[in-house]
C-alpha cells in the first residue's frame, strides 16, 4: 500500500514531469531537483549545524550548536532566498 501511495504524490503532478517515449511504452521521468536542492540546503543553513548568523557574542559563530529567534530567522530568510534562486530564477532541473 506504501508504495503506490509513494506513487500516487511522486507521479501525480504533471507539471513536474517530462515524458520521453520509448519504442515499446512511455516513460516518465520526474523532477527531483526541488527535492535535492530543499533538502541540501535545510541541512547546510540549519543554525547552529555549520554556522550561525548572527551568533552569541559574535556577528557569525562556527559550529556552536546552540541557536536563537535572530538566527532562526535570518537562516529561514537565507533559505528562502537560496530556493528561489536556485529553483526559479536558475531553472535548475534533475530529471531520473
């Protein structure tokens, strides 16, 4: 059942697909470039993880694992930004 619920969601949006024809059937070929970019980028700006902006004492701390409502929210801004550049104004597609 997991599956092609799995199925249902990956295979559901049209605008998200290319289709190629084979010479026996069609294959669809989905977009997985906003998957990989999203989630890439929540693992590189999640605050604290790799850097913090702003930190405690300083205006940019390094790998302190601690975090605050500022950087919480200049990193959501920071990924907000990345996602639209990557994903709208750069077009990037990975098709499989």
């Amino acid at each position: 059942m997991l599956p092609l619920i799995l199925q249902f969601f990956f295979l559901s949006s049209s605008s998200s697909s290319c289709c190629i024809r084979n010479r026996t059937r069609q294959v669809r070929m989905n977009d997985w470039a906003a998957t990989l970019i999203a989630s890439a980028l929540f693992a590189l700006l999640t605050p604290g993880t790799l850097f913090q902006m702003p930190g405690r004492n300083r205006p940019f701390d390094f790998m302190n694992m601690k975090t605050s409502i500022a950087s919480i929210f200049v990193h959501t801004v920071l990924y907000g930004l990345l996602l639209i550049l990557f994903l709208v104004l750069l077009h990037i597609h990975l098709y499989v």
